[in-house]
C-alpha cells in the first residue's frame, strides 16, 4: 500500500499580507458605501426637496423626483440598488453639468493624476535643494550624519562649526 501524503496548503507571510490588505481595502470600500448612502438619509427634510434647493416647486415635481429617484421604497431596497449601481460603474446623472457622472469625472482623471504625479516629484526636488543648499540651524556635518561624511566639510569662519560646501 502507498503512503499519501497530506499536504497542506500553508499561505505564505507575502500571501497573508496580501489577502490582509485586500480585506481592509473590501472594508474600507464597504464603510464608504454605507456612510455615503445613509448620510443623505439622516439630513433633515425632504431628499427629494432638498433637490430642488428649496426652491419652489410643484407637488408633482417632487414627487416625480422622489419616484425618479426611488425615495419611496423601502430603506434597504434603496440601499441594494445603490450599491449594484456604484460597483457595476452606474454613477449616475450630474445635477449640475446634466451628463453622466463617469464622463465628468472622465474628463478630469487624466489633470487630476498629472498633478498628484507631479508634486511628489517637485516637493522632493526642492526639498532636497532646500536641505543641500541650506546654511542655517543645524547641518549635516555638524549632526555627525552619514551625508556629513561624504560631503567636503569646512569648517565656518564666523562661529567655527562644520559647514558642508
């Protein structure tokens, strides 16, 4: 008779950290979903009034606002509905461009990356020309740091400490 063996599947710490990070990012998308959809719940008045910012409105207006919108079913009806649009991509009308909220934000991902690319890389870069250029307060020769040891150090005529040249 053969031996079998028993094998088992052992996740490894790169695996584990991985399936914990995909869990707190399901979490936190989940915390998100749920925090957005009751907020407008939990405000005072009408949704459907606070719409139309209060304005004066006919009756029917609003109730066809509140239907066009799905005011009227029950809470966790609405939320079911909000959550299969949001994660199927369904994000529906802008109110104030009257087109649909993936082409506004469509149109503005590409500026928006730009930007968050950029000022890292602009930040660091003067940042570090701030920091190798900079004469005062306490300098790298002068803290015994590692980049002291690599740069050429003079020591400062006026008040004889270590400057980096």
């Amino acid at each position: 008779m053969a031996a079998t063996s028993t094998r088992t599947f052992r996740p490894s710490a790169g695996q584990r950290r991985l399936a914990a990070k995909l869990l707190g990012a399901a979490l936190s998308l989940a915390f998100v979903l749920v925090f957005n959809f009751f907020l407008f719940r939990v405000l005072p008045g009408d949704p459907a009034k606070n719409l139309t910012r209060n304005r004066l409105v006919p009756a029917e207006q609003v109730q066809v606002l509140r239907e066009s919108f799905g005011l009227g079913k029950p809470l966790p009806e609405q939320f079911a509905t909000y959550v299969k649009d949001t994660l199927s991509g369904d994000l529906g009308i802008s109110y104030k461009f009257r087109r649909p909220v993936s082409e506004v934000i469509g149109e503005r991902i590409w500026p928006t990356v730009l930007l968050l690319g950029l000022s890292p890389l602009c930040s660091t870069a003067i940042g570090l020309w701030i920091g190798i250029r900079g004469r005062g307060g306490a300098t790298a020769c002068s803290t015994g740091s590692r980049w002291g040891r690599r740069w050429r150090c003079t020591p400062c005529p006026s008040s004889g400490s270590a400057s980096c040249c």
